[in-house]
C-alpha cells in the first residue's frame, strides 16, 4: 500500500461514527428502560403495582455506558489521526465535526443520567 493511503483514514473514521452510533443507542435505551414503569403505569393504569425499581438505576447505567463508549472511541479516534502525516488526510477535510459530534453524544448522555438520577 503506498504510504498515503486515505483507506485507513477512513477506516478509523467508519470506526468512529459505528461507536458512535452504538453510544447514543445504548444512552437512547437508557432512556427508554428508565422510563418502563410510567410507560407500564399508562398502559395498564389498573393493573396492580409491580416492581419496578429497577427500571431507574439500569437506565442510568445504559446511558452512561452509552456516554463512556462515545467519549473513548473519540478520544481514541483523536489520537490515532494525530499520527497520520499531512499526506494522509484527505483534502480540505476538518476532524472538528466527527470529535464534536462524539463527544456531544457523550455529554448528551451525561445530561440525561443526571436527568435520570433526580
């Protein structure tokens, strides 16, 4: 392979944007999990209480699993394109969006555990 070969480039870049998509999946499940008992409690308004306490904290966890993978696939994919040269970007392209966007899904996933948690 010559020694500027945009593939790998763009291999670490699909990379990112799959942990990406698997954060903000995992935080979306999150959200989804936390909130099982009041979608329960709606549809089935006379049913008899069950438990669902576990609902809350398995929620948090999922979005901050959700928020962990997002912020190191990130850092990661950072520090890996800081040992590519020059040569082996592709040209006029800017790293800043696919770090923002990981590290938003990140701090989004935060936001909503702490949402959760009161």
């Amino acid at each position: 392979m010559p020694e500027n070969d945009p593939r790998v480039f763009f291999a670490a870049e699909r990379t990112l944007l799959a942990w990406i998509r698997t954060g903000l999946g995992l935080v979306g499940m999150g959200f989804v999990v936390a909130k099982f008992g009041l979608f329960f409690r709606v549809v089935h308004p006379n049913a008899p209480h069950t438990d669902q306490s576990w609902a809350g904290p398995i929620g948090i966890a999922l979005a901050l699993l959700g928020a962990l993978a997002s912020a190191s696939a990130t850092w990661q994919h950072h520090r890996f394109c800081r040992t590519l040269s020059a040569n082996d970007f592709p040209r006029a392209y800017f790293l800043v969006p696919g770090l923002l966007l990981g590290f938003g899904v990140a701090v989004a996933g935060l936001v909503l555990a702490m949402v959760l948690l009161v």
